[in-house]
C-alpha cells in the first residue's frame, strides 16, 4: 500500500509539473463556443461570507456559509460526516459533502456541497482545487441535475449491486482502512464489480482523448495518466470524464474517436493503481475551480439520475458508507439515503450479523470482536415494493496489526434481469485472508459452497483470480448471498449480494 502511494504521489507530481509546463497551451482549445453549459452553478466561500448567485434559470438566490463542522473517527482520524450550516435567501439549512448524499431543496434552489476545507488537514492529495471553506453546487428548484438525453449510467449493472466508494468516502475497498497510509478520500464514484464482464459504457457523447496508452494531439493537458486501462472522453461541456481500471478497452476507442453516450468502451476491471479490487473508477474533471486548477466534480448524484432515469427502480436502499470503529466503540447504521419513486418508505429493517434485528433508519452496534461486517438493510415503501442495501463495518482491536483483519470483494454477474434457472457467476478475493476458504450461501436453502481466492500480492495487486462460483436460482425472489472467510489469525470477512430473479 505504502509503495502504490507513494508510486501515486511521484506519479501525481510529475503530472502536475507537466500540467503547470503545458497549461495555456492546450486550455484555450477546452473552450469552444458551442459548449454546453452545465445546469447547475457552482461557488465557493468562506465562513462568514455570503454571496448573490445567479441560476441557470436567471434566478437570483443570496447564500451565506455559517459554520463548518466535521465527525472524525478516532481510529485514524478521516472525515466520516460533517455539518455545513448556511443560509439560503435567509432560511437556514444543514448539509453534508459527499459520500452518497443528494442536493437538498430549500427555497428556490436544489444545493449540495461537494467539498469542504476541512480534508485538506489530512488528505493524501488535493484532487479538488478549493480555494475557499466550501464549495456548493446550486440547481433551481425542481430541475435535473444534468440535462436528460445527455448522460447515461456508466455501467451495465444493477445499482449498488457491489461495494463502491463515493466522493470523500475514505477509500477502504481493497484491503481495509489502515492507519499506516495517509487518507484517499476518494475522488469520484468507484463502482465494483464482475472482472471481465460487466460493460463500461461512455456516460456522455464526447472525444476521446486519452485511451489505450495513446493521447490525441493537443490534448497533454488534462488531470492524470495515460494508461493502458484509462479513457478519457471530453464532452460539450468541457468536463474529462476518466474511466480507470478497464479490463479490456476496446481498440476502436482510439483518441480522437467521437464516442455517443450509452456506447460501450470496455469491461471493467482491476488493472492499474485500482488496489486489487474489481470496480470502475469514474470521474469528472474540469477547471471550473476558483484556482483556475483542475478540479473533481463529484459524479454520484449525476450517477444517480442517470441510473434512475434508465432502469426506473420504485425503490433503492443506500446504506452507505461504509464505516469504521475500535472494538466496543458504538458504530451508526444509517440508512435515510434511501429513497421511495413511488410511495414513502413505511420500514427501515436492519438484520444484524449477530443475529439481532431493529426497526428505523439509524441504529447503533456495538462490536467484540475484529473483523470485516456486512448489515442488511431491508427497506419497504408504501406499495410494497422491498430493496436491500448493505452497511460494511471495519472494526479493529487494539491488540491487532491491521494487516490481520481480513477484507473481501464480492461480485456478481449479470445483475439485471436474471431469470429463474439462469447461471449467475459469483466471484470473490479476500486480502488478509491467509490460507481460508470463502464459503458461499446462497440464500435459497442450497448447499454451502467453498472457494479459495489465491494470496493477493500488494505490490502487484492487480495481477491474480478472484475465487469463482456459478449458480442458478430456482425461483423468481430476492436473495441475499452471503460469502464469509476466516483467516488464520480467527477473523472473518464477510461479504453480501443482493440478488433480484425475476418472474
Ligand atoms: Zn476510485
């Protein structure tokens, strides 16, 4: 971990040595008359300070940033929540950044706050160009947050039908949160996933600048690597969309190719920095900073249209993100991020790893004993209609290395419309799992089924198997699968899948 960082970090320099050599040159060309123009406005301010913002309906609304405040955890000290008190035309509201929340609606604005100084005091790299205390997006009220027709969900997959990492969600999919690497809070929308076979998809229309370890002419300034498993894709407005990790890209996304939204580009895979997990990295980024420096914007609530506009789910549980606590230190379970298209949400079921069960979105677990956990959030709405989440929590004694809590990826595919007796394969890759077994449930009444996911090599941890199984369900439902493995050291990982068969 500590060498891939600190691979990041020399990496990270010299591109920002080649991007202060370059910038000028090829940044003029980013702005053509013709570019479209993002529907949301964008601000940054400090405590105290307010400012009038025009909308992009020609609306005028006064904000003013109030206070800050952040939740740490006492295990490494990363930012797992905050509170951002502003006014908006004087009504006050509270927001959270990143990892997994929504714009809320106050007045005639929808706003969110993608960032706030506070992780700068222990990030592992600016990857957002702040200049001031917070950064807001502001939408009018009732509108898209991105144009219909012109994005699309970037991978052919149930959602959330993995483990992911949102922005600012300190990045722990690999092999744990650790406390001898400085914080990732991730930058963009890591979606996980079945190596080799779900489809990556270009979110929008747009160039192709990068791919295949090529770079089109006149395009050397933009924020990241070239390599093999990356593409990035230019669109109207201006924004570089990066997928990373790629499996396969395939060869006729060639820079300079004009690719429309919804095309495929490749399967997902866990190939560069991606820490061995199988996932997408998806984001997006442009110089609409106040620093004029390149600067993420946070794709999840984009992601999050996209995937609603296209599959029209009734339903969708978000028991995210996942969260970290010392043995007997009290962790929250929180499932409000779900949300009900058809009716309200009428019970927020919690079914615990140790057997227990509670009713309401946020709960309190105490645990004894280290290791990786997975809990089942059942939520139902009005008219029935259930949807199943999963809150993974990594808990650490004081007596353990960390490097002996196991941690596991679980992945399925495919993910929609699976039909009664139809092969779904189910993979898996334990870090830390020593010479164990993975041992599947199904959830159906089948017999367990074990695997063995081989050692993962941190230094090449993009090379090696996740452990596979194949199985076929029966009867149309839902299922949770559950895969477990225990390491030598007596601490077990547990992954979950939530599994939809259709009739
Ligand atoms: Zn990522």
């Amino acid at each position: 971990m500590k060498q891939e960082q600190m691979k990041v970090k020399k990496q990270a320099y010299l591109i920002l040595l080649s991007v202060l050599f370059l910038k000028g040159i090829a940044f003029g060309a980013c702005m053509g008359s013709d570019r479209e123009l993002p529907i949301r406005a964008a601000l940054e301010l400090n405590i105290g300070e307010s400012q009038e913002v025009k909308l992009t309906n020609g609306e005028i609304v006064r904000i003013k940033l109030l206070e800050i405040t952040d939740k740490r955890d006492t295990y490494r000290n990363a930012i797992r929540g905050s509170e951002i008190k502003i006014s908006v035309d004087d009504e006050m509201v509270t927001l959270n950044s990143g990892n997994y929340n929504l714009p809320v609606t106050v007045g005639k604005v929808q706003i969110d706050c993608p960032v706030i100084k506070n992780y700068y005091s222990n990030t592992n790299q600016d990857r957002w160009g702040l200049s001031k205390d917070a950064r807001f997006r502001l939408w009018p009220k009732g509108s898209p947050y991105m144009k219909p027709g012109t994005f699309v969900y970037p991978i052919k997959q149930e959602w959330l039908a993995s483990l992911s990492q949102a922005g600012n969600e300190p990045t722990y999919a690999d092999w744990g949160e650790s406390r001898e690497s400085s914080i990732y809070y991730h930058s963009g929308f890591d979606i996980g996933g079945a190596e080799g076979m779900d489809e990556i998809v270009s979110a929008t229309d747009g160039l192709v600048i990068s791919s295949n370890n090529l770079t089109l002419d006149g395009y050397t300034d933009f924020p990241g690597d070239v390599r093999p498993d990356v593409v990035y894709i230019k669109d109207s407005r201006g924004w570089v969309f990066r997928y990373s990790h790629l499996d396969s890209v395939l060869p006729e996304i060639q820079p300079g190719v004009n690719v429309k939204a919804g095309q495929k580009i490749g399967y997902i895979g866990k190939q560069g920095q991606s820490g061995g997990w199988v996932h997408l990295h998806f984001e997006i980024k442009h110089k609409e900073t106040s620093s004029g420096e390149w600067g993420t914007e946070d794709p999840y609530i984009y992601a999050w249209e996209a995937y609603n506009r296209q599959y029209r789910p009734s339903l969708m549980a978000v028991a995210r993100p996942h969260q970290i606590a010392w043995v007997g230190e009290p962790v929250a379970l929180n499932g409000s991020k779900s949300r009900s298209f058809e009716g309200d949400i009428t019970s927020f079921e919690w079914q615990f790893s140790d057997g227990t069960a509670a009713m309401g979105p946020v709960q309190k677990k105490i645990y004894d004993r280290p290791g990786e956990y997975s809990e089942i959030l059942k939520v139902t709405d009005s008219k029935g209609n259930v949807d199943y989440d999963f809150m993974v929590v990594q808990v650490f004694g004081p007596e353990n290395s960390e490097h002996s809590i196991p941690a596991i990826h679980a992945a399925f595919h495919p993910t929609l419309d699976i039909e009664p007796g139809e092969p779904v394969t189910f993979l898996a890759r334990t870090f830390n799992g020593g010479a164990g077994n993975e041992i599947w449930d199904f959830g159906d009444g089948s017999p367990t089924v074990e695997t063995q996911s081989e050692p993962v090599n941190r230094k090449a941890s993009s090379k090696g198997e996740f452990a596979k199984t194949i199985h076929s369900f029966s009867k149309a439902g839902h299922y949770i699968v559950r895969v477990k493995r225990e390491n030598e050291y007596g601490y077990t990982a547990t992954g979950l899948l939530h599994v939809v068969v259709d009739k």
